[in-house]
C-alpha cells in the first residue's frame, strides 16, 4: 500500500501501518543495549537514556495517531486483523508495552509493573487468538510468513522485563510464557523454514523480515538466563544457534538499500537485532574474552546504524507523505 500524490488527496491514516510499533521495539532494545555498554565500557549513560525517551516518545505518538485510524478506519483496522499475515503484526503494539517498562522501571517501578502486566494479559489473549485462527482455518503454505513468529516472540519477550520485578506473582508468569513460547518457537520454525525453502522466495522488498526468525532465541537466551539466574549448556546452546542463523539471515539486511520503496515491515528487523546485540552483551558477562568484547561492538553499532537509516526513512516518508506498509 502507497500513498499517492494525486487530485485526489488520501488520508494518511489509511495506510498508517501497525507494524511501525515495530520501531518503538527496535529503539527500546538499543536503549537496553547502550545501558549495557555502558556498564561495561562507561560510554555516556545520556546515550542509552535519550534512546529510551525517543522511544516512550514514538510509542505515545504512534498510539494517539494508530487510534484515530481505528475510529476513522475501522472497517480498514478490522481487515488487517482478520488477515492471515498482516494480524501477527499487531503483536508489535503488545511487545512495546512489554519492552518499554525496561525503560521506566529506573524511575517509576510500580508504573512500569502496571504496564507490564497490562501487556502480559493481551499477549496471552492475543496469541490465543492467533493460534486459534490458525488452527480453525485451514492455511494455505505461502501464508506461513517470518511474521507469523511475532505473536511467539511477545510471549518470550514477557520474561525479559519482567524476570526483574520483585511483584508477588511476577516470577511465576514469566515462567508461564516462558513455556508457552519456547514450545512454539520449537513448532513454528520448522514450518516457516518449510515454506521458505519449499514455496516460492520472498519478494526482494520482504527479504529483510527473514531476520525475524533470528528473534526468539535471542529472548529465548536472555529469558532463560534471567530465570535461571545464571548461563549453562541450555542458555549457551540457544546463543551459538542463534549466532549461526544470523551468519545465514543477516545478509538480508542488504536488501534494505536495494529495494524501493521503503516499508514499514523492515522495522521487524530493527529488534531481532537488538536481541542479539543483549544476548551478546549478556554472554559477555559469562566469557569476558576479546573475541566477545569485539563481537559486542559491532553489533552495537551495527544495530544502531541500521536503527538510525530506518528511522530517518521513516520522517523523510512521513514527510513526503510516500510511505509504504
């Protein structure tokens, strides 16, 4: 979907995406990532902490706007929703109110609790929906996209967060999703890789959100260290294979340049990134050796690179009213 310039002016809010929240997912991980280096290497601690409130910022912003396309464009929101691919983006929102408590909790722990349960809740609720559709009608093989693994990743990304609340009762539903997306990552995968290798490849436009599939063992590293309390075979397991499929996948971020015009779904790959850049940062702690403080560095400014491209894509879109979903 394209928004035209043409004798007939079109609202934006017609084609305003719900997987731009994506972005707000992105920018929150690199928040969590510069805080990270910069208990390792003392980088300025503003870097980390004004990531952060441009990403409280753009989640504000993006719900006032996302809301207004729901009361004006409803019929338009409800097909989104019903549709086999596009709902799984819906999950973006959901993980930002997940993600983003990390950011607040510094300042004002109960709100963030309060956030972060409010988040937990629809995730179970959503994926729910989602597994349901997906089981009570019958799926063609090319609907078996990269996004079908967001409404799994939001499960994993519950622990993430919320693994630090001392709440009663915090602990024991970070276990809850924790089994809950583990199991379907298992499941998922497998299919997804079925349809990548065995129907017709992705358009070049939609090669980027192949990174997607790098995502939940990324969280599923980080969730299991925080449960855990510490890193074993299980949580070194989930880092190398990780590590291994970002060598296959993270050459699809080339395409980003490439294709024309840019898509709002390429926001996918900004957290899947991230992800990594923390799981990196976070076996660091566990082998504090040159290889992985190198390997540190470079994802961090990798990742804040390719943030940093789409973000300005993005406004000039938003700015030149061309942008596509």
């Amino acid at each position: 979907m394209a928004i035209e310039n043409s004798t007939t002016k079109r609202s934006f809010l017609e084609f305003l995406p719900v997987s731009l929240f994506g972005g707000v997912m992105g920018l929150t991980g690199l928040c969590f990532s510069w805080r990270l280096a910069y208990k390792l290497w003392q980088v300025p601690p503003q870097i980390g902490e004004g990531i952060g409130v441009i990403a409280i910022l753009s989640f504000l912003l993006l719900t006032i706007t996302y809301i207004f396309k729901l009361l004006r464009f409803g019929n338009i929101v409800r097909t989104e929703f019903d549709h086999p691919v596009s709902v799984s983006f819906f999950a973006t929102f959901i993980i930002s109110l997940l993600l983003l408590p990390g950011i607040i909790k510094p300042y004002y722990p109960f709100f963030a609790f309060a956030i972060w349960l409010l988040g937990a809740i629809l995730m179970f609720f959503f994926a729910l929906h989602v597994i349901r559709k997906w089981l009570d009608n019958q799926q063609q093989p090319e609907n078996a996209m990269p996004a079908w693994i967001l409404p799994v990743v939001g499960t994993l990304d519950v622990p993430i967060v919320g693994s630090s609340f001392d709440f009663h009762g915090a602990r024991e539903i970070c276990f809850i999703f924790f089994a809950i997306g583990i199991i379907f990552t298992i499941i998922l995968l497998p299919v997804i890789f079925s349809r990548l290798t065995f129907q017709a490849q992705l358009p070049v436009a939609l090669q980027p959100t192949m990174l997607i599939l790098t995502g939940p063992f990324a969280l599923a590293f980080s969730a299991y260290s925080n449960l855990h309390g510490s890193q074993d075979l299980v949580s070194t397991i989930f880092f190398y294979f990780n590590i291994f499929l970002l060598f296959i996948l993270g050459s699809k971020i080339a395409h980003i340049p490439k294709a024309c015009p840019f898509r709002a779904t390429w926001w996918s790959v900004s957290f899947p990134l991230v992800a990594i850049t923390i799981s990196v940062f976070r076996y660091h702690d566990h082998r504090p050796d040159i290889p992985h403080t190198v390997f540190a560095a470079l994802m961090l400014v990798g990742s804040t690179i390719v943030i940093g491209y789409l973000l300005c894509q993005t406004l000039y879109r938003i700015v030149t009213d061309s942008f596509d979903s």
